[in-house]
C-alpha cells in the first residue's frame, strides 16, 4: 500500500509541476521539482503499538510494520518480507523469534494479538524467493543498499510517465509534450542508474543467484538503466523525434514493468498477482 501511494503521488505532482513549468530554463526549478518528488516519497507506515523494535531473524535490522508472521496467536514482525518468509517456512530455525512469540503468548494468554486469520498472508508461506543473503558484507555499501526500495520509485514514475507523455505526443505532436517527455526521461535516467547501483548494494555482487527470481530481476533492473541511458542518448542526438527514441523508451517501461513484477515477487511470491 505504501509503494503504490508514494508512486501515485509521485506521479501526480510530477505532472502538474512540469505542466505549469513546461519550458524549463533555470536549474534551480528542475531543483525545487526534484525536492518536492522527494518530500512526497516520504511516506512511511505507522508502527502499530505492539510491534517488536528489532528483527528477530536479523538481530541488527529494525522490524516493519508492513512485515509479519502470526504464529501460536503472537505476531511477530520483521525487517522485510524474505526475513518473514524464511520464517513462516521453519519457525523452529529461529530461536529468537519462537522466545519471542512465546513471551507475547504468555502475555495474553487467553486472546489472540490480532484477531486477523493468517489466510490473507497465504501466498507469503508457500512461496520460495527469500533466502538469499542480504546485501554486501561493507558497512558504508550495506547501509546504502538498503535505500533500493526507496529510491527505485523514482525511475518507476518518471520513465513510465515520459513513455506515457511520448503515447499521446504520437497523436498531437506539441512543444510542451515534447519537453515534460524529456525532462521525465532525464530524471528517470539517473535516477534509475542510482537505484540499480544501490540495488546491487543491496543484493549483493553476484552474476548468478540462488534463486532465479532474484537473478532475473538484478539483471532486468541492470537493463532498465542501460536502456534509459540509451534513449536518453537518442533523445538528445535526434531532438525527441527519431524512431529509435520512441522504440527505447517504450522498451524501458516494458522492461520496468518486468522488473516490477519480479521486485514484488521477491516479497510476496511469484503469484502475488493471481486473482
């Protein structure tokens, strides 16, 4: 929930801004765009009032609201869904979080945490796309790795609106369209060379994974970079009218879309879009 309101709101103001400012001659407004996207992807969740401060499958990450497992009617959360998965798969292998949920059943022991049946969360415990390592062993590059999910809504909402803008340009062909395609397509260009090196912070430098899922997704996000880098280069060489602009950015969204679904089938498994 909170990806999709952060994206959305992304989205939206990054329209109406660069509508209102559709020739942009000063660098400090492409700045004080960029400063109101980044307030906007701020959001975060509210810890609920029970919920415990430190991941007990990672002792040194710090639980999210949004990241739980119910287990003997204690609820017990996590730092991210691979950490709830491996879990959910083998409570017994984490002596921590079992003491824990132990500690909270004795707590209450005449009523549930939450009265919410687990079937909702279904998918997350039959699924297999979470135990892999997090990340690099570097502190500095750990810790910056873990901004990957923040930072990829970025290229997410810029390439798609520029490939969106660049659709309906197809048809009335103005100057302004022309200009929110570009600035769009520049935003989403860095920013997704940004993500995918924070990403590879975060999962680590591998060319292959244990799992498949991981290692499509590392390298299609590694395409969605080198793709909008690409046709930002056709862009600026044919002044956003060649062929080849047009083609590039409309493979960038497929290939974010690809990249997207595999992103929410490492959390939520690969059929977290069945109806």
């Amino acid at each position: 929930m909170i990806t999709i309101i952060t994206a959305s709101m992304i989205t939206n103001i990054t329209i109406i801004t660069i509508t209102r400012i559709s020739r942009m001659r000063s660098i400090s407004r492409i700045f004080l765009v960029m400063m109101v996207v980044l307030l906007a992807g701020a959001a975060h969740a509210d810890a609920p009032a029970d919920m415990n401060e430190w991941c007990p499958i990672m002792p040194d990450e710090r639980a999210k609201p949004q990241y739980y497992a119910d287990y003997e009617g204690a609820r017990i959360y996590s730092c991210c869904g691979r950490c709830r998965g491996r879990f959910e798969r083998n409570p017994e292998g984490f002596p921590e979080a079992l003491a824990l949920a132990q500690a909270r059943a004795e707590a209450t022991p005449h009523e549930h945490v939450h009265d919410e049946t687990h079937n909702a969360h279904e998918p997350h415990a039959v699924h297999d796309h979470h135990d892999y390592d997090h990340g690099v062993e570097h502190p500095l590059l750990n810790w910056l790795g873990k901004h990957h999910p923040f930072v990829v809504h970025f290229p997410i909402a810029f390439l798609l609106v520029a490939a969106g803008v660049e659709l309906v340009r197809m048809r009335r062909d103005r100057p302004s369209l022309a200009d929110i395609a570009r600035f769009c397509l520049w935003i989403g260009a860095v920013s997704a060379v940004i993500a995918t090196v924070l990403g590879w912070f975060f999962g680590g430098f591998r060319i292959v994974d244990d799992d498949w899922v991981m290692t499509a997704h590392r390298w299609i996000g590694t395409a969605v970079a080198l793709s909008a880098l690409v046709t930002l280069f056709f862009c600026e060489r044919q002044d956003a009218r060649g062929t080849a602009y047009r083609a590039g950015l409309f493979v960038t969204a497929l290939l974010i879309g690809a990249a997207g679904f595999l992103g929410g089938s490492l959390i939520y498994g690969i059929d977290h879009l069945m109806w």
